[in-house]
C-alpha cells in the first residue's frame, strides 16, 4: 500500500509540472524590466508555457487549467478578468490544431509556429484590453513585448524540455 501511494504521489507531483512551471512564469512576468521610452514591459513567458506544453504534453495542461492559469495571471497583473483566460484558451487551441503539421519537425518550425500563435495572441490581447479600456495601449510597448516573447522561446522551451526529459519521462 504504501509503494503505490508513494508512486501515486511521485506521480501527482510529475503531472504538476507544467502547472507549476507556468505558474513561475506568471510570476516572473509580473516583474517588469522598465526601458527608458516605455512603459513597463516583458516578455509574456505565460503563453511560451501554454504552447509547449499543448504542444508536447497536452494532457497535463488541459483547457480548465489553462483557464484557471489565465484568471491567476489576471489577478496577479491587474488585468481584466479573463482576458488572459481567454488569450491562454486560445494559444492553446491554436496549438493543438497545428500540432500533427509542427510534430516532427526541426526546432525552427516549432518557434516560427510559437512566432504566428504567439504574436497572434499578444495582438489579440493588446485589442481586447484596448477595447476595455476605450483607449489605444502603446503599440511600440506592446511590438517590443512580441519580440521579447518571440526572442525567449528557444530558452524557455530548451528549459522546459529538460524538465520533461528529468520529471515526466515515466508519465
């Protein structure tokens, strides 16, 4: 009895990795790097997480939890509720229907893929807070963070890859 609890909980903790790690990045996310002629920006480290783990493990990140992720992320930055949700809900759905075409291929058409689903999120994001606040964010605050994003990816997902191959191999 006591192997199998103990296996049921190695298991539980391996299965809440890309939970956890993209909680991480919510947090790191909300410290934002100022650059003198911006407003506070950073890379949204959260969608990296989203996309790769649709991509590689989607059955430990499943469209509830990347839900329930976006309403933390919301509440952590003070965004409008849901938006993140929504965003997370999105890049995720996105990734899963380009899942068979990016499955197999070189590293480079993994992160052009991250580039359009990416970039589209961001967009889609910047739009709807925008409209909810009746007003136009900074667009040159809002590219930078696309090409931020775009620009971590390789060492995110390098990371996160290492975290697979340690944590979740016996998954």
């Amino acid at each position: 009895m006591k192997g199998t609890l103990l296996q049921r909980m190695d298991q539980g903790i391996r299965q809440f990795v890309p939970v956890g790690l993209t909680l991480l990045l919510i947090l790191l996310d909300a410290m934002p790097a100022r650059l003198p002629g911006y407003a506070p920006v950073s890379p949204l480290l959260p969608i990296i997480s989203v996309y790769y783990w649709s991509f590689c493990r989607p059955d430990l990140l499943p469209p509830a939890v990347a839900f329930a992720l976006g309403l933390v992320n919301d509440v952590i930055m003070g965004s409008p509720l849901g938006v993140s949700s929504l965003v997370y809900l999105l890049v995720q759905g996105m990734t899963l229907s380009q899942r068979r075409l990016l499955s197999g291929r070189p590293f480079m058409v993994g992160w052009l893929g991250f580039l359009v689903i990416g970039s589209g999120a961001i967009a889609l994001q910047w739009s709807m807070i925008s409209m909810i606040f009746g007003h136009f964010l900074d667009l040159r605050a809002v590219l930078f963070e696309v090409l931020m994003t775009v620009s971590f990816y390789p060492l995110v997902s390098w990371l996160f890859a290492r975290a697979q191959l340690a944590l979740l191999k016996s998954s």
